[in-house]
C-alpha cells in the first residue's frame, strides 16, 4: 500500500514540475478502453466512445468535442472538431470562409480568394451509421488521438492546413444495442447472431435511406451541420460491407453517374481515391477494389446527397467481421469484387487478398490508412480543393441562370398542405432557399395565387433541387443500386410547376417552413373546419385519431360533391354516462362510419424488419396508437382479444411462417407463425379483425386465406420483369365507397413488389380455392404507368390490381402490393393505409352497443 502511494505522489510531483508551456501527456485511447483499440472480442458502447472524446476535449487544446442534440432515444449526439491551436482559435473565420466558397453570390473576387488563402478545407468523418458496421468509432478514438498529437507526417501538415470534423457515432443508439447484444452472446454458440430489432428505432439500416426525406433526428442534425453551419468541402462516410469479398472499397464508382452531379465533384473524387489506392498498396494493404458496386446514380443516401450539395463524397466499405469475433478465410472463399468469377488481380482490384484471419484491427488500419492518405492530399494542396469547391458553387448558380427549368413553383392551391408543410421543411433544412409570392404571379403565360412557393434554380444548391424535383429515367443496361425514381413531389402528392421563362413577381424570401405555407392558413379549400375534414389533407387524419380517441364517430362521405370528405360527430350529450349510445350515420351517406379508435397491432418478427419501422414511425408521427405484436403473442390464439387490425408490414412469406431457424440464436427468438400463428390470424378475421398486408406479406395472405388471386410478377411471365424503387402511376377506383375522394390517378413507390389478377374460373377450380368477391380499390394504370424510375416489361403489371379488399367471415382483409408507407417518403399513398386501418374496423364493444339499440 504504502509503495502505490508514493508511486502516486512521484506521478503527481512530476506533473506538477512540467515545464511551462508543456501540457500533460493527452490519454491514448488504448488506456481509456483498458484494452487494445480493436481487440478481438471486446466493443465498447457509446459511453465508452463519448467519454473518450470528452476527455480529448479536456485534455488536448488540439479537440474541441460538442454536443450538437440528442438522439432518437435521447442520447448525447457528438461531433469532436480536431486541428491546430491556431485553427481552432480562428474557427469562426475558417467557418466563414467555408461559407463564401459554398455561396459566393455578391461577394467578390478579392473576397473569394480572401477566402481561400484564410480558409482551410474542412473534412466531415462520419462514423458507424450503421451500427452492426462496428469498427469505426475505436477507428475514429485512435484517428483523433493521432491527428491531436502525432509529430509526424501526415498528421503534422493535416493539423496545420485542415479541420476535420469527426462524427464518433452516427448512431450511437444503435450502437449501444449492438454491444448489448454482442457482450449478451459473446463466447456462446450464438456470438454471429443478428440482432432481433432493429439498431435504430424506426430505420435499421435504412438510416442511409433518410437524407432528402430527414425522418429522422441524427438525419437532421447532421444535416443541419452540413449545409447551414459548417459547409465542409469534403464528406467522408465509413462503412463495412460482406465479409467475403474485397477487404475494402474506395472511390471511384460504378456507373451510372446521375448528371446532376459537377463533374468536378466526381473527378475530384476519383484523385482522392486513386491516390488512396496508391498510397494503401504502397504500404502492402492487399484487397482494395474500386469501380464496383456502388454508383453515383441515386439519391437518399448521406453521400449521395452531399454530392449534390457540390462537396466531395467519399464512400469506404472495409469488410466486415462478426462484430468484434474474428473470421478465417481460405483463399477459396473468397469472390471478385469485380464480378469477373475469378479471384484474381484487375485494374479495379490490382492486389487480392490472399485469405486468412480478418479481425476488427485489420478493419481499422484499412480505414486509416485511407485516412492518413486523405489528409495528406488535402494537407499538401489545400488552395486547389478549396477552388474545386467554389467553382462548382459556381457553376450550379450560373445554370440556374442560363438553363431551363429556371424556377419551380409550389402553388398555394396544392390540395395537401400538410405535405407541402413537410416538402418545404426538407429544403430549408438541406439549406434551399425558399421564396414566396406577396401578390399573383404570371408564369409562362399562365397566372398562379398570392402565396405561391417559388424555389429558384440560380442558388448554390439548385442542382439538388433540380434532382429531387425532375422526372428521372435510369439508364439502360445497368442494374440498379438502390431506388432509381425519388422524385419529391411526386412522393408526396404535391403539384410542382417547372418555369422556363424567368419570374418576374414580388417575392420575399421565408426562413422556414412555417412561413411558407402560411397562404393555406384557413384557406377555405381546406376544409378542415368544424366537423368537416377533407381526406386529401394527410394532416386530417392526426385529428381523425384525436377525435376517435376521444370518443366522437366518424364516416366518409360519398355524396356527390362530398367525396373524400370525413363528416366527425360527438357522442350523444350524455356521452360520459354509462350505457351511453353512439349518433347513427345517415346511411344514404356513409361511405364507412367507425364509433371508435381501433386497437391496432403492427406485427415485428425477431428478424429486423425496416418497413416495419418505417411504418412505426408513420403511426407514431401521426399519433396513430398501436402496439407491437411478436410471434409468440399471434401463437396464443384469440387475438380478437385485443386486436382490432391486425397490420403485416411486408415481411416475406418465408419469415412469417419460419421466422429464424433454431440454433441460430437464443430459443426464445427463433421460429415463426406456422403453424399455429398462422391458424389463429385466419381465426381473427374469421372473428370479425381487420388484416392488413403490404408487398410480400400479402401474398402470404393470399395463400393462407386462399384467397382467388395470382400475382403475375412470380409467374413464368415475369422473367423480364424488374422494377426497383420506381415512381408508378395508379389509379382508383373511386366510385367503391373506401376510395370515395381519391384523385383519380396517384403517385405509388414499387420496389420489387407484387401485382395481382383474379384467378379464372378454371384456374380457380383447379388450385381448388373458392368463389370470393375480391373489391379493386387501386390498379396499375393501364397505360403511362411509370412516372419516375426505370421498369423493364410493363405492360406485365399494367391494369392489375394493387390494392385490394375481401370479406372473409365476420372480418375482412386489405392486400396492397406495394409499401403505403415506403420509406416514409411516400406520404400521397399513407391515407391508403389511414383509410383501411381507421375506417373499415369493428370493435366489439361496438357491435355489442348497436345490437343493443
């Protein structure tokens, strides 16, 4: 004891005799971890992660480390800002700088290069979005610890001539579910196990689906660092991917290249990558591959979009491990990257691994090497990737200039305000500048009201807005990445006018969304006063529910010139009292009345689902209560108990009825609904509950129910058939009651989704299924379908159903083929699945009140 104590004091005396000047040794993150930055088998969460950088802060006067908000789940969300003393101490001017390169609109050429010579490039590392993707933030502990105090190269001149701005986590919420779930099974049977929810509350993995759309909280905050606070020139997104390919991916990209992106922005990216791979293979880092895989074609995604806010993108996907547990490749494993067959050295792939153990360090030396050569490219001509930035803030302003369209207008006579509301939050958060008329307005020839949206093309981000906002056709001969349509306002069912001619009107700039869409304010298209709501207004229906949760009665009228309008009344004036009675609709006027908020489940298996969060979070924003329903609560049986509706958000046919296969993962959490699961949901219906199904669950449905439909994009036929992420055009059928005020032809999302007909008599009789009258509320159009995108053989899906509606006993079942709620960018097709969860429902202490009056 008595040795530890003056071992202590020794320590202390000699801290405190540190020559002036001289600061205190700053924590290497080995120390602060207790182990090995990527130690087999050891993940620290996000405490230990923000702890870390917290410290940086404390103890280098090189890290600055901020809180910038809170997380989904509430959770510190940090940013750590590493660079020179002297740089830190003039950050506000190098900010500034940062701002005129981005917008150098009425400044002039002496105070563009002002900025220049005193600004610095600014780099943006974001870290482990995707929280299974689990080596980057000890990767960005280790990077920031080196860069704040290395008296080396590169990290000297990357000091000096740079501000890197390091996101430690994207997802820190995710990331501590991870390493829950790793320390839970680590060193059992079930150490490579996949999570059983999704690591971020709504999304999973489809966080990197979210950046025009930004649903979610981390969306936005980075978002708002972006392109309203700092303005980096440079945006580098790290990334694990399979584990039996390439050991890492690097720029440049695959085609297709989207045209809406400056060509010095992707050639620019192209040098940082080819020097990287230079760098990487000099050092004898074997496996790098570029050219493959991932495109520079869609948007969504937090690269994608960066790009078409004129900064550099950078994408690295190192190859994964199991978490943290170690893998063995033999050489015979292992796969081209460059979809040659063969394992063997390309120009795209000039050094293949020879195979081997792959562990988590390995990850991290990957990610910094392309660090280290990162920062030396910039560090060493720091003038040219400044310039590189401005002059594509230049060119995008001269195009909105000198090409067409020049301006798009959102007029005020929109018939969803609510989403005109949203589509004008997401551009003035992505950083668009956003106008309004004070008076009428004349363009191209034709006249539009007093507050009218107008969004000019000639601003630094008019290219990002002239991709959300055109019609995109994918080229032919590739195949598609991801989505290949997202047009916005197609997405959101808001009518968007592109102008050729410039706009001459008196306008005032708005601040933010609110101000915009002021002119709907009370505005008597609306509708939405007293007890009238107008279903064409997505806002309705979170008073729908308000009202409904609150005991009122509802019903959608199809009278003529009524369409579409949702009629709300009270209960009887001693609606407090016992045994109190509901008002009955006039039935020459009810469309579909409801007297109460059902109870409604949204079924989640333990196979992470993201359209099961995506439509989570569109309950959850419009207010929609719900509870989640697993496996084992279907497996019980009587789920008339305490459901309603029951909702299947499109899981396939396969994890419905299997779920995970046992010995996979813990017991609890392997297996599906088959057979009893899925007995006792045809039980349900039978009893008088709602099902609701979208995209594959639906054709689970079909074939439980047996229902006489055949979905042609499975069949024989359908060989040639693809469409992945495309903007469709459907068409209702508004004459049927549910459909009553639908427009009658509306934008849908189909991304590899189903299409069905009715089964002929002789197809019916010899899959020995039933006569049933199967209701068409929405088909493919029959002609013109594809708005946006790209589909290959459409006339196999033209005119079929997409969504459908069967009684089936007391209850009755609603298929749509495709997702309502997509991403949640598709809010023009959420009140399609408001309208069959809200208004087409029994409740039993319903039935119970009306058989008694």
């Amino acid at each position: 004891m008595a040795c530890r104590v003056f071992f202590l004091l020794l320590v202390l005396s000699l801290v405190q005799k540190l020559p002036p000047g001289v600061a205190a040794p700053v924590t290497p993150p080995e120390k602060h971890l207790g182990y090995p930055v990527g130690a087999d088998f050891k993940l620290p969460d996000w405490n230990a992660v923000m702890g870390y950088f917290t410290r940086l802060d404390r103890e280098s006067p090189r890290v600055i480390t901020r809180k910038i908000g809170t997380t989904t789940e509430g959770r510190d969300f940090l940013m750590s800002i590493v660079s020179s003393e002297e740089n830190l101490d003039r950050l506000d001017r190098i900010k500034a700088c940062a701002a005129i390169l981005a917008d150098p609109r009425g400044h002039s050429t002496a105070e563009k290069e002002a900025a220049i010579r005193e600004g610095r490039p600014i780099v943006f590392i974001h870290c482990a979005m995707h929280a299974t993707e689990a080596a980057a933030p000890q990767f960005a502990m280790e990077f920031a610890y080196k860069l704040a105090t290395s008296d080396e190269e590169p990290w000297i001149g990357a000091r000096e001539k740079t501000v890197v701005v390091i996101f430690p986590s994207a997802n820190p919420d995710g990331l501590d579910q991870v390493a829950q779930w790793y320390h839970q099974n680590v060193g059992t049977p079930f150490e490579a196990a996949g999570l059983v929810e999704l690591y971020q509350r709504y999304t999973g993995h489809d966080n990197n689906r979210d950046w025009f759309m930004l649903t979610q909280s981390e969306t936005r905050l980075v978002t708002e660092q972006l392109y309203r606070v700092w303005f980096p020139q440079v945006f580098w997104d790290i990334h694990q991917q399979g584990t039996g390919r390439e050991r890492m991916f690097i720029p440049p990209y695959r085609d297709p290249l989207n045209p809406n992106i400056d060509s010095v922005m992707v050639t620019t990216t192209h040098a940082l990558g080819g020097r990287a791979m230079l760098d990487m293979c000099r050092e004898g880092l074997q496996g790098v591959s570029t050219g493959n895989a991932y495109d520079l074609w869609w948007n969504g995604s937090t690269l994608n979009v960066a790009r078409r806010h004129n900064m550099i993108g950078l994408l690295t996907e190192a190859a994964s491990v199991h978490i943290a547990s170690p893998i063995f490749f033999n050489q015979a494993d292992l796969k081209s990257p460059v979809g040659e067959g063969e394992y063997r050295p390309s120009n795209f792939f000039p050094s293949p691994w020879p195979g081997g153990w792959w562990r988590m360090r390995n990850i991290i030396d990957y990610e910094e090497a392309f660090g280290r050569s990162l920062l030396g490219s910039l560090s060493r001509e720091s003038d040219y990737w400044l310039r590189a930035c401005l002059g594509a803030a230049e060119r995008a302003i001269a195009a909105g200039e000198t090409s067409v369209p020049s301006a798009w207008l959102i007029p005020s006579d929109n018939r969803d305000p609510a989403a005109v509301r949203r589509l004008a939050e997401v551009l003035v958060l992505s950083g668009v500048e956003l106008h309004v008329s004070s008076a009428p307005l004349k363009a191209d020839g034709r006249d539009y009201p007093a507050g009218t949206i107008v969004i000019r093309r000639a601003q630094p981000y008019g290219e990002f807005v002239k991709d959300l906002f055109e019609i995109q056709r994918y080229p032919e001969g590739f195949s598609a990445y991801d989505v290949t349509g997202w047009t916005i306002p197609l997405l959101l069912g808001v009518r968007r006018v592109e102008v050729v001619e410039p706009i001459e009107a008196r306008l005032r700039r708005v601040p933010d969304a609110s101000d915009a869409v002021k002119a709907f304010a009370g505005d008597s298209r609306v509708g939405n006063t007293g007890s009238l709501l107008t279903s064409s207004d997505s806002g309705s229906w979170s008073r729908l529910v308000g009202h409904l949760g609150n005991g009122g009665t509802a019903r959608l009228l199809t009278g003529k010139g009524r369409e579409g309008l949702i009629e709300l009344a009270s209960k009887a004036a001693d609606h407090g009292k016992k045994g109190a009675k509901v008002a009955k609709p006039k039935p020459s006027e009810d469309a579909t009345g409801v007297s109460s908020l059902p109870r409604i489940g949204i079924y989640a298996a333990w196979t992470p689902h993201a359209p099961e969060g995506w439509m989570r979070y569109v309950f959850d924003t419009w207010k929609i209560p719900y509870v989640t329903v697993r496996n084992e609560m279907l497996r019980a049986g009587q789920i008339r108990d305490f459901l309603d509706v029951l909702i299947l958000p499109g899981q396939s046919p396969a994890a419905l009825d299997e779920g995970r296969k046992a010995g996979t993962l813990p017991e609890p959490y392997a297996g599906g609904l088959a057979p009893e699961g899925a007995v006792a949901v045809e039980q349900f219906v039978l009893d008088g509950g709602t099902l609701v199904a979208t995209d594959a669950s639906a054709n689970w449905v079909i074939d439980l129910l047996e229902l006489p439909l055949i979905d042609v994009t499975r069949g024989a036929d359908a060989k040639d058939f693809f469409c992945a992420g495309s903007v469709l055009r459907g068409v209702a059928a508004t004459d049927r009651p549910l459909a009553a005020g639908l427009p009658d032809s509306m934008p849908l999302v189909f991304s590899r989704s189903a299409a069905w007909r009715k089964m002929t008599d002789d197809e019916r009789k010899k899959a020995d299924r039933e006569a049933r009258e199967v209701e068409t509320l929405l088909r493919y159009a029959p002609t013109r379908l594809l708005l946006s995108g790209g589909i290959k053989k459409p006339e196999l899906i033209e005119g079929r159903d997409a969504w459908l509606r069967a009684a089936y006993g007391k209850g009755r079942v609603h298929l749509f083929g495709f997702q309502p709620h997509y991403r949640a960018w598709s809010q023009v097709t959420f009140p399609l699945l408001f309208r069959a969860v809200l208004l087409d429902h029994d409740r039993p202490e319903a039935a119970a009140d009306a058989k008694a009056e």
